[in-house]
C-alpha cells in the first residue's frame, strides 16, 4: 500500500475513534486535524514511515483509554460499593 493511502487511512481510523474522546470530538479533530497539517509537506519515507507506526501507536492508547472507561463504568454499576463515613 503507497504511504499516502496509509496515511489516508490512519486519518479517518483517528477521526471515527475520537467521536467518544472525553474532551468532545470537536477538540479532537481539531487537534488531529493541526497534527496532520504541521507534517503536510514531509516527503521522506522514512519519516513518513515512523509517523505512521507513531499514529498506530495513538490508536492503540485510544483503544486503552475507551477499554478503561468502559471497565470503570461497568464496575461502577455492578459494584456499588457503599461509602464509608470516618465519623
């Protein structure tokens, strides 16, 4: 696959993952959307190259930060754990 392609691709992977950021997708696009930019005119494949594995690497802390806040809501709805009072 040509870099463009895959960098095309990490793209839109990035935005369909950021319609659940906790700061709001707005925020999240609009910071993916300024990274993409700065690096717009990068022909070096090698750079090209570790930018992409660098992306891939944002994807899988994404996945990380939505699997966590799943687990925290689900443990907080199936343990409710009382709160204790130091009185």
């Amino acid at each position: 696959m040509c870099l463009r392609s895959r960098v095309l691709d990490l793209y839109k992977t990035l935005l369909y993952m950021g319609r659940d950021y906790p700061q709001g997708y707005d925020y999240f696009r609009a910071n993916l959307k300024k990274a993409f930019i700065k690096n717009k005119d990068e022909t070096d494949p090698m750079k090209i190259e570790k930018m992409i594995e660098r992306g891939n690497f944002v994807v899988k802390e994404i996945e990380a930060l939505y699997m966590m806040k799943k687990y925290r809501t689900m443990k907080r709805r199936y343990y409710n754990e009382p709160v204790k009072n130091d009185k």
